[in-house]
C-alpha cells in the first residue's frame, strides 16, 4: 500500500472528527475528499466496498450531531434515511448486489447538508413547518440522489446493458447534470429561507 493512500484513508477516518464540533464545514469536507478519494484508492481491490464502509463511518458522525437539532421532524426524517441507508449498505456487503444502492439511497446527506444551510443562513431551526414544504424537500434532495446512484452504481459497471436513451443522455448531457442537481435544491432552500424570515417579521409586526 502506497504512501498516498495510507494518506487518503487516514484523513477519511480523522476528517469525520470535525464534524462533531463544526457539522457543516464537517460534512463538507468529509464529501469532498470522498469524491477525489478514487484517484488514489481506486485501483484497491474491493475498493467500492470500502467506499461504502468509510462513507457510512463519517455519516455516523453526522448521525451522531443530529440529536441536537430542535426541529423535531427533521430529526426524525434525517434519522430514518441514515438508518435506510444503513441497512442497504449491509445488504450490499451480505449479497455484493450494487443496484440496492439506488433502493437504499444516501438521501441523509442530501438532507442533513440542506438543513444546515438553512439555519446556518435563515437563523431559524424550524425547517418542517408543513406536508407540502416536506414533500417538496424531499424531492429535489432525492430526485438527483436516485439518478445519481443509478448512475455510479447500475449503470457504471455495465453501460452496455443499459437502455439506450439512458447511454445517449449521459454521454450527451453530462455536463449539465450538476447544475440540473442543484438548482432546484437551491432554489427551495431560498424559499424556505424567505419564508422563515418573512414568518418572523409578521410576527414582529403582530
């Protein structure tokens, strides 16, 4: 084992540590080096293996923080997805099937990154104020997260068995999947940020 992935796999195990004393900057960080991660570790044996098992280690972290939100509801979303995500990871390891990835997706971090933003920049801790606010979140977080997995894990290994407008599509429009996955999160984090504030200022003028 080279020098450069002893390095990659320690700041994989040490960076999670931040994210109990600075959650965001944390789990930011934790994403980043997960996605530059392969071109060192790549070429490891079982390497998507071990991807998914240091992935689930810093999410545990997260996990771990999120017992301090007081949004009651978004606690309890959040926790479900991480324990879904749980059991589809230990699935993977029982039967070495890729495709439950997508069945099990990592909506938690979606979901966890975007209720930090939102009261790291609205300075209001309740996000859940609705069914149709939830749903809303709930889609533009896991909408791009499903075609995401799919992608890295069902398509990836065996393009050739994939359908053909899904091979045309990501060989034609792959430069656009980043800004079509963020956007619209951005757009209904702004939303929620304008209606907590605007919450506020009515009840300020009450």
């Amino acid at each position: 084992m080279d020098e450069a992935v002893l390095i990659m796999l320690a700041l994989r195990l040490l960076a999670p540590l931040l994210i109990l004393r600075f959650p965001l900057i944390g789990i930011l960080l934790c994403a980043g080096i997960d996605v530059v991660d392969y071109s060192f570790m790549g070429s490891m044996a079982d390497y998507q293996l071990l991807d998914k098992l240091l992935d689930t280690y810093y999410l545990g972290f997260a996990a771990i923080t999120v017992f301090r939100w007081k949004d009651v509801w978004a606690r309890r979303i959040v926790l479900g997805a991480y324990i879904w995500r749980l059991i589809g990871v230990i699935l993977v390891f029982a039967t070495d099937q890729r495709w439950l990835l997508m069945v099990f997706p990592n909506f938690f971090e979606m979901f966890f990154i975007f209720y930090l933003l939102f009261i790291h920049i609205s300075k209001h801790t309740k996000l859940v104020t609705s069914g149709a606010i939830t749903s809303l979140i709930i889609a533009v977080l896991l909408i791009p997260k499903l075609v995401q997995e799919y992608v890295l894990h069902i398509y990836q290994p065996s393009p050739q068995t994939a359908p053909g407008w899904t091979t045309y599509i990501i060989e034609h429009f792959a430069w656009a999947a980043l800004p079509l996955a963020l956007l619209p999160p951005l757009v209904v984090l702004a939303y929620c940020i304008w209606q907590a504030r605007f919450a506020k200022q009515r009840r300020g003028e009450k």
